[in-house]
C-alpha cells in the first residue's frame, strides 16, 4: 500500500471533505502540556498575534483564543480550502486565509495584507505536526536569487535549485515574523530539527553552493532553545489481554527567531 501524500493539497482536500469532524493530530488540541508552552511562549512574545500553520480541521484554533485579547490576532492558515471555509463558517472571530506555506509569491501576499492591515509581524508560530507533512513533499523547484532572502536580491545571473521543503518554510516563517519570535513545532521525529543543529553535512539542508546563488541558510534564522518529550495520546480500543503498552512519545522543539533582516524583492 502506498504511504499517503502528506505532501499534496489533494490529500488534505480529500480528507478533509470526507471527513469534516475536528481532527488533531499528535496530541488532542486541549492537551495540558502544549498549551502551558504556547501560554509561556505568549506571554514573551515580541508580538501579541499568533499564525498557525496547518490549522487544518483542529480545535486547537478555538483553544487559541484563550491566549489573546483579540480573536483578530489569530490567523489560522492552510493550503487545504476545505478546511479554510469550514473553520471560517464555525468562526468568524479569527482570521482564515488559504495558504501554501511553500510558495514566495503566496507568503509575500499575506506579507503585504498583514502590513495593509497596519498590523504588526507574527510574535509565535504554532505548528502541530505541519512540518512533518511538508517534510513528506518533494524537492521545491526555486529560482535563485531567491525573492525573500536576508540581503536584498540583486540582478545578475539566474539559476535554478532544488530546496527541501524544510528550509523553504523556515524562511519563510521567519519573513512572516518579527526577532525574538517563538515557533512552537510539536513533531513526531526526535530529529525534526536536526536540521537547525547538526554539524553532520547530511543534516545541511541548502549546500554551499546554493547559499551563494542567493538562498538564505536557514540556521542563521532561527535557533533551537528547548527540546521537550510529551506523552503521545492515549491509545483506545480494545484492551483484553493487554498488560502495558509501550510510551509514546513526541517532541516540542521551541525555536526562536534570530536578528537577521530578512526582506522581499
């Protein structure tokens, strides 16, 4: 049987109209745990409005509102507009925009709505489990120089690369957001960072060579402050028989937004 295409709009699009109820994945959209960790990343937050990635059919969206004084600061993005219109017609108070997180010309746009809005950048990032979906997605095909880089780009010769998903949405999470920023990544992966970390040259997302065609390192935007096993949910079922069941876990990285200046074409 083949592996589901975490990757691809039609899989959520499809899901998503067979299956309209609230879905959470990894942890219940009310677990203790996470929601302790978005109050205490909030509360040193640079910035009072939170974007979350992926919202998808959660009930974390609803949960978020607790930590705001106005639900306006809550902009709940997914590429799936299924999901969009379902969140939008149960909830109005917050904002619901369809997005493809690995798209420039998209991010850009929700860029320039925000500044219309004559609101501030994004001050924290929720992600449940986003990153490993756009980890399953293939290469990105990107032009280089890239439009949002930390330097502004400049004219000269033009090339193609291919870029992992990771970095394409580490970039552009930090174009979205304001220094100091926090993004909570609740993964399945123990290693979903390593990325950000590892001095291993197979964990170097974006070679040397692309760097210098015009691609921002995504280790110079954001940096890992915490690591933190949480129990995954408890399993139902049937459980005759059964003395103990092995623990779960999964892991909420904390990154933090660096100084550097990124800025658009």
């Amino acid at each position: 049987m083949a592996a589901p295409s975490f990757g691809e709009k039609s899989y959520w699009d499809t899901r998503f109209t067979k299956n309209p109820s609230p879905f959470d994945w990894l942890l219940p959209a009310a677990a203790a745990p996470f929601l302790s960790s978005i109050q205490s990343s909030i509360s040193t937050a640079p910035s009072p409005r939170i974007l979350h990635i992926g919202c998808g059919t959660s009930s974390l969206s609803s949960n978020l509102k607790q930590f705001v004084t106005d639900s306006k600061n809550i902009y709940n993005v997914d590429f799936s507009s299924v999901a969009i219109e379902a969140g939008q017609s149960k909830d109005g108070s917050m904002n619901w925009r369809t997005l493809d997180l690995l798209s420039a010309e998209q991010v850009l746009e929700l860029g320039k709505y925000v500044k219309l809005e004559g609101r501030e950048k994004f001050g924290l990032v929720i992600d449940k489990s986003t990153a490993d979906a756009i980890a399953c997605a293939e290469d990105v095909i990107v032009e280089l120089p890239y439009p949002i880089a930390a330097e502004a780009p400049e004219g000269g010769s033009q090339a193609t690369a291919n870029i992992h998903p990771l970095a394409i949405l580490s970039l552009h999470m930090a174009y979205l957001t304001l220094p100091g920023a926090k993004w909570l990544l609740l993964s399945y992966s123990s290693s979903r960072c390593s990325f950000l970390t590892s001095q291993d040259p197979d964990d170097i997302l974006v070679k040397m060579g692309v760097l210098e065609q015009g691609f921002t390192d995504p280790r110079l935007l954001w940096k890992v402050v915490k690591e933190e096993a949480l129990g995954a949910r408890e399993e139902t079922g049937g459980t005759s028989g059964i003395v103990a069941r092995p623990v779960v876990k999964h892991t909420l990285y904390t990154l933090e937004r660096t100084s550097l200046k990124i800025v658009a074409k």
